[in-house]
C-alpha cells in the first residue's frame, strides 16, 4: 500500500518530496483542473514573441480578462481555472474573501511569489522552534526558486541564506526608494524598521516584459505545477485525478471516497488540499455533525503614496516587473510583540485602470491626468499577526458546503492604525507622501494568509493535531497545509507551509 498525498499545491509537492526521498511509494490525488486549450494558446502565442515586439493590442487582449474579473476572484492567464468559485464552497461567499483550488499546483497558480522564512520570536509558542523548520527551508529552497540579495533582512531571517541567490533588478521607481532608505539607516533603526529587496520564487530568466499580474506567459513565476511535473518522472509516485469527499481511518490504512464515489486506500494520508477544502474533509469525516473549526486569519490593508522625486526613465516602460519590490518589517513591541510584514509595489497597470474608472466619468477627459498620477503612485501591503486579526468560524451545511462566520477581534483596527503610522514615517524617508486617508483594509480571508484550524500542539486537546499534524485521536491522517499550523505569522505563508509540509514529510512513520 502507499502513501496517499491529497493535493498538488505547495504543501502537497514539498511532503511528497521529502516520501520519495525516503523511498516511500506516493499516490498523489488531487481536481486536476488546468488551463483552458483557448486561454493556453493565447498564452502560447504571447510567448513565441519578444516582448518587444508586442503590440498595443498584444497586451491589451492578455491583460483585458484580469481586468474584468468578478468580485472575489483572482484571475490569472484570462481565465479561472485556479479558483472556485466562492458559491461551490461556501453558503455565503460574501462573507470571507477566501477561496479554494481545484487546479493542479493549486492557488499557487495565483501566487504574488513573495518567499520569506518564519522568524524565530514569531513561533516562539509554537511546539516546534526555527530549529525544526530550517532544515527544511534549506530543502524546498533546491527546488522552488528564490530571487533576492543579502541585505538588511538576512538578520532577521538567518533561515533563508540570500548567498549566492541572483536577484530581479527593481524597478525604478523600487531602486530609487531603496537607495533613499539606504542613506536613512540610522532612522529607519530608530523606528523598529528593516527594509530590503523582496525576495521572490521567480526564475532568473524573468523577461521582464510587467505582466506578472495577469499571468507571466513564460511561467517563470513558481507555479506547484512545475515540481509536479518532476515528480511524475519518479518512478515511486503515481498520479490519480480525482475530489476527496471523506475518509474513515483503519487499524491497519485509511479509507478515501472520492466525489465520484470511488474509494482508494492507503497507508497514511498527508491533506494537503488547502485550507477549505481541508475543512470540508474533516468536517465531512467527523462523526459528530455540530463539529466547528476556527480558521485564523493575518489582517492586511493597502496604504497608497505617492513620490516626489523623478525616476530615470518612466516606469511604465520596459523592462521591468509588477511582483512585489521591496519588504519592510516593523518590529516594535509598542505596535505588536510580532513584525507586521509589508510588501511594496510600483507602478502597475492597474494604478490608471482603477484611477480612471472611479473617478474619469466624473471628469471627462481626465484620464491622462489619472494616467500621469498612477505613474507616481506606489502601494504598501501590510500584514498582521493573526494574534491580532479576525478569525473564521466553520461549520458544514447539509449540502457539504462550509458555513463561515466572522469572529471580529478587538485588536486589529488599534495594530492597524499605529503600523499605518510606522509605514507612513518610512515612505516619508523614502521621499514619498503616504496618503493615510486612502488605506484600504482587506476583506477577512483575503490576504489568503489563512490557516491554524487544527493546530499542532505538544499535547493536542480536540480540534487540535499533534506535531506531525494529525487531528486528536488519528494516528495516519497528517494535516500539512496550513491547517496545521499554530499561528499565522504576518511574513509570507507559502515558504514556511512548504517547509513544514517537507518535515513531516521527513519525519511520519
């Protein structure tokens, strides 16, 4: 019998690495869902050219789909093959800004790319320290590919060596605000900041060519769908399409039904389906219908400013890239005894875009002026600790979708305003004007820095996992997404879900 591994996103990739690399047999299950052929050959035909040689309407036609993309969905490659709909998983969408995958490789075909290791103060709580988990970043590192330099933030972040890394040349408006931060050393210290280059699973032959918000056509940008693709060479792991409903452990393997109602069994099964669907299986598995699951969320906003100074060139002009530019951690005790984590990001086409359409009709023949404006405008997103953000009730409807329910916290609007306040001292620094009276605060769930439902814990108590992830009163059940997880630290999740996801992994019996 085999191990079973249900998902292909991150999670799912990185603890099938570390099975394969002990000599275990995997069957990895997941939807299966890929690119539509007309979107794939729309990509195909971008891709043939240097973009260069791109035309007005070349670019136009790529970026038109994101443009137009429903309330609560991300769109990536003109089409909506990564996301499901919020309605097929939840009873009331509208509530959360979470959804699920059923694409191969996951939301990671979605993935903004920003790659940071835990600090270790940040999980200082948690059953397993940096200790645990760096070995492991050092793993999924040999695969998953990671841009960046060393710089002010390897203090922080020892885990992830930046030696010898390559990094993606900022952009103008980027290299220009790093070079006024670097020359303020001794004030950003001051204010608790630590501000370097961003670090990003992108591959170093990036063209350049800024449409990595609409779907980069070369796929440099780290997809899971890549390290499935290798693993399928590998002559212990097998590949079956199909949507895990429940599962019913055993003495000796456990039971899979699938939507279809095929069953599969296995030796030991590691969820790695994201955190909804995850929800959906346990929920669906648990014997007792009242069970609740708490999902814990990391509060984020936008804080737009603008920049005074001149760049060298437009930034609108090729080359350069949209994914985040820069990371700034605050790490003030007096705003939060965790970093608040902000990534910031230039020009982007979607500046003039949202510009014109909220306020040209008011004025028409205004649009170059939004034009001229968005060519000056950068945007910060700031993360929270989840000790300081909502959290998400769940329970299951009868008809197997999940009930979600905001748990407000009384602390995020106070940590929210005092790190908008940081972040505006830091983009003066940088020559920039923060324009505090337009943050946006980001639905619940929206960040998609999600997880903590079943929590690992020396001694797991119910709705709790033990620290190789399995739920109270499981022995061959693992939960390594971020379900698992204790905590949501504000740094980037995917980095630190990949490498928990390869330990237990490494260490399941």
């Amino acid at each position: 019998m085999t191990d079973l591994v249900i998902g292909s996103g991150p999670s799912g990739v990185s603890v099938a690495m570390a099975l394969l690399n002990r000599g275990r047999q995997v069957l990895m299950l997941d939807p299966g869902g890929r690119l539509e052929a007309p979107a794939q050959d729309r990509r195909d035909r971008l891709a043939a050219l240097d973009p260069d040689t791109w035309s007005v309407d070349d670019e136009k036609t790529w970026q038109a789909p994101q443009f137009d993309t429903p309330p609560g969905q991300v769109r990536r490659f003109g089409s909506d093959f990564a996301m499901v709909p919020g309605a097929e998983t939840l009873m009331t969408p509208d509530q959360i800004g979470l959804r699920a995958s059923h694409a191969t490789g996951g939301l990671s075909n979605l993935w903004g790319s920003a790659v940071l290791p835990n600090r270790a103060e940040d999980i200082a709580d948690w059953p397993i320290g940096i200790e645990d988990l760096s070995p492991h970043y050092r793993a999924v590192a040999q695969f998953l590919p990671i841009s960046g330099r060393q710089d002010a933030l390897q203090a922080l972040f020892p885990a992830l060596s930046m030696q010898d890394r390559v990094p993606l040349a900022p952009s103008p408006q980027a290299q220009q605000m790093l070079q006024l931060l670097e020359h303020q050393k001794s004030d950003l210290s001051v204010l608790g900041t630590h501000a370097g280059l961003a670090r990003l699973a992108v591959e170093p032959d990036c063209r350049y060519c800024g449409q990595c918000l609409h779907g980069c056509p070369w796929g440099y940008i780290y997809s899971a769908q890549k390290t499935l693709d290798d693993l399928r060479h590998h002559s212990a792991f097998q590949y079956h399409t199909g949507l895990a409903r429940r599962f019913e452990e055993h003495a000796d393997h456990v039971a899979i039904t699938l939507d279809n109602g095929e069953t599969l069994q296995a030796t030991r099964v590691f969820v790695a389906a994201g955190v909804l669907e995850t929800a959906c299986l346990l929920l669906s598995s648990s014997p007792d219908p009242t069970t609740r699951l708490q999902l814990q969320d990391s509060q984020h906003f936008f804080l737009p400013s603008l920049h005074r100074w001149r760049t060298p060139r437009r930034p609108d002009q090729r080359p350069y890239h949209t994914l985040p530019q820069i990371f700034i951690e605050l790490d003030d005790p007096e705003i939060s005894p965790h970093l608040v984590h902000a990534q910031i990001y230039t020009w982007n086409e979607f500046y003039a875009h949202d510009l014109i359409n909220s306020y040209g009709s008011k004025l028409p023949g205004s649009a170059p002026l939004w034009r001229r404006l968005a060519r000056r405008l950068i945007v910060a997103q700031a993360f929270l600790h989840s000790a300081h953000s909502a959290r998400i009730n769940l329970t299951l409807a009868a008809d197997g979708r999940l009930v979600p329910t905001v748990q407000a916290n009384d602390e995020t609007e106070r940590v929210m305003g005092q790190a908008t306040s940081r972040l505006a001292q830091v983009m003066k620094l940088a020559g920039l004007i923060p324009l505090t009276f337009a943050r946006r605060p980001g639905d619940v769930g929206s960040s998609f820095h999600v997880g903590g439902s079943v929590p690992m814990a020396k001694t797991p108590s119910s709705r709790q996992s033990d620290i190789l992830g399995r739920p109270k009163g499981l022995s061959r059940v693992h939960l390594v997404d971020a379900s698992s997880l204790p905590s949501i630290t504000a740094t980037t999740i995917t980095f630190s879900v990949m490498a928990n996801a390869h330990r237990i992994g490494s260490l399941a019996p």
